[in-house]
C-alpha cells in the first residue's frame, strides 16, 4: 500500500509540481493529499475486485 502511494504521488507531483511561481519550493500538501485518497479508492476497488474474483471458485 505505501508503494502505491508513493507512485500516485510522485504522478501527482509530477503533474502539479509544488514550486512558487518565482522557483521557490513549499510543501505539497495538496498532492499529498490527492495521492493518498486515490491510493485509498483503488485499494478498495482492488478489494472488492479481489472478493467478486474469489466467490466465483
């Protein structure tokens, strides 16, 4: 799970870089943010995946 989080948010810090429009850097917490609901909606899609897969064996 840290891993994925870890990708989404260096995909969403890669789309929306946290650098000031004079090339200051701040802290990104937006993308933080976007990274771990995102990673948190697809952990539960692939659960509910995972479920619907098994139930069928």
């Amino acid at each position: 799970m840290s891993v994925s989080t870890v990708i989404t948010y260096t995909i969403a810090d890669s789309l929306h870089p946290p650098v000031t429009e004079d090339g200051q850097r701040y802290m990104p917490t937006g993308n933080i943010v976007k990274s771990l609901l995102l990673n948190f909606v697809l952990g539960a899609f692939v659960f509910i995946l995972t479920v619907k897969i098994l139930r069928k064996k």
